[in-house]
C-alpha cells in the first residue's frame, strides 16, 4: 500500500527512544488486514502478529500446530493495513529451535514473503545461537520469556513462571544474553512483577510486559481477550476494553429478527 508521507514509521530505533524517555509501548497482536488497519490508525506502536493465530483464528488448543506458511499469511495480512506501526511476526513452533541455519531461512522466509518488519522467538540460551544469526543478517528480533507458550508441554501449566530463585536467575541471565545478542525488545510473559522490574531496570533494550506488571516499559495483549471476543479467557493481567461477543451476539440476533419479520431488506434497502 502507498505510504502517507506524513505518518511517521515506528521502528526499532523508535522503541529505544521511547524507553530513554520513560514513554510506554503500546502493544496488541493483529492476524488479518482489517483489524490491522483500524489498530494502526488508533496509533497503536507495535503489531504482533502471534502464534496465537493458532488459537483464536484456528481454534487449536496450544500453538504449536500453527506452520511457518500460516504465519506468513497472517502476517502478510497484518502488512497490507499498516502505515505506521511496526509490524513483528512470531517465528512458529519448530521453524527454529532445530538450529541457528533453520531459524535464519525461517526468520528470512517471513521478511522476504510478508513484509513484515521483525520476528520474535521465544527462549534464552537454548536460542541464542539463533538470534545471533538472524540478527547478525540484518533483519530484527524480538525476545520472549517467563511463559513461554511454545513449551506448555514441558511446563505442563500456563501458571506463573519465575517464581522459584533458580528460575528467577536464569531469567534474568537470559535477558542479558538475549539483548548481547542483538534483540531489540524482549518479551516477559507471566512472571512476577518486581522480577520484571528488575529484569527492564538491568537491560537498555525495552521490555514489553503480558501478566509481569507495570514496570515494564510496554504492555501487549491479545486482541481477542482485549476486545471480549473470547470471553473463556480470563486471567488476572487481562483488562477487558470491550464485550465485543455480546455486542455481536446481539447484532447478529436483531439482523436475523429483521429478515424473520421481513422488516430487512425495505424499500430504501432495494434496487
């Protein structure tokens, strides 16, 4: 799509500014064209276009099933109703935890074919190799820990993550190490708060927060639980902005009444 000169890219270099600054990141996922566009124009900063596409578009129960081909759609979606914000893309579940030449050809394939702006990948050592790579090519990656959705079969509990000073340590180290290796932000998911604090205090690059409190210098949410779409989600970290599945619910009701009572389509509505 053409570019309004007068609207003003974030990028990488933005969300560093913004940190400097003490202003805080804005964040929500987006998986189709549509709600990208109506995100962007309300000056969201950042688009991630997750993995959770498996789960709310899909309808899987984890995130795993979801393919690197999926994601580029998606993700490829996502781009065509964006001026403004930028746009990062989930690297999906074994696109790149094999080795650091499988996740550079995955994090490669979704530049060149969506368009997108970063990828983000989850974990610390295990990928650090990895990020390096990718990073090292020129292209930008986003950082996740804490609950790391793409390992729920070994956590065996989407429960709080962090807790235990072992866990706690190892966090805090691969936070370090992630932001060594080039990532411009990383991602704490469901940790507890002043962990996070001290993880976002210790680190140059920004943090983005889901469920890890107020200090960090972002917040991301799913669209789906921000808006009620999803109302079987409801978590202590979410607010809930809209009930958007009973205002449709109703909508779709009145729009059946309507033709039922053969009061739609009338007069004005007809050639």
């Amino acid at each position: 799509m053409s570019i309004n000169k007068e609207v003003k890219r974030i990028t990488t270099h933005t969300l560093l500014k913004m940190k400097e600054a003490s202003e805080k990141i804005s964040m929500i996922t987006a998986y189709d064209y549509s709600f990208a566009r109506i995100f962007d124009a309300a000056g969201i900063d950042v688009i991630l276009v997750g993995d959770s596409a498996s789960n709310v578009m899909a309808g899987h129960e984890t995130t795993l099933p979801i393919t690197l081909d999926q994601m580029i759609y998606h993700a490829s979606s996502v781009v065509r109703g964006v001026e403004r914000s930028l746009v990062v893309v989930d690297l999906p579940f074994g696109s790149y935890q094999g080795n650091s030449k499988e996740a550079l050809n995955s994090a490669i394939r979704i530049m060149k074919e969506s368009g997108g702006h970063a990828v983000k990948m989850e974990g610390g050592a295990e990928v650090a190799d990895g990020v390096k790579r990718i990073v090292d090519t020129g292209i930008p990656v986003m950082g996740h820990l804490g609950l790391t959705p793409q390992s729920i079969y070994k956590f065996g509990t989407y429960t709080v993550r962090a807790k235990e000073q072992a866990e706690a340590e190892k966090l805090h180290k691969d936070s370090l190490l992630l932001q060594e290796c080039g990532c411009f932000a990383i991602v704490l998911e469901k940790i507890p708060a002043t962990l996070a604090k001290t993880v976002s205090e210790n680190l140059t690059i920004p943090t983005i927060g889901i469920g890890a409190g107020g200090a960090c210098d972002g917040q991301v949410l799913v669209m789906h639980d921000m808006l009620g779409i999803n109302t079987e989600f409801k978590p202590r970290f979410l607010r809930q902005y809209l009930n958007l599945n009973e205002q449709i619910t109703q909508a779709v009701q009145h729009y059946i009444k309507d033709i039922k009572d053969k009061d739609f389509p009338n007069d004005k509505e007809q050639y």
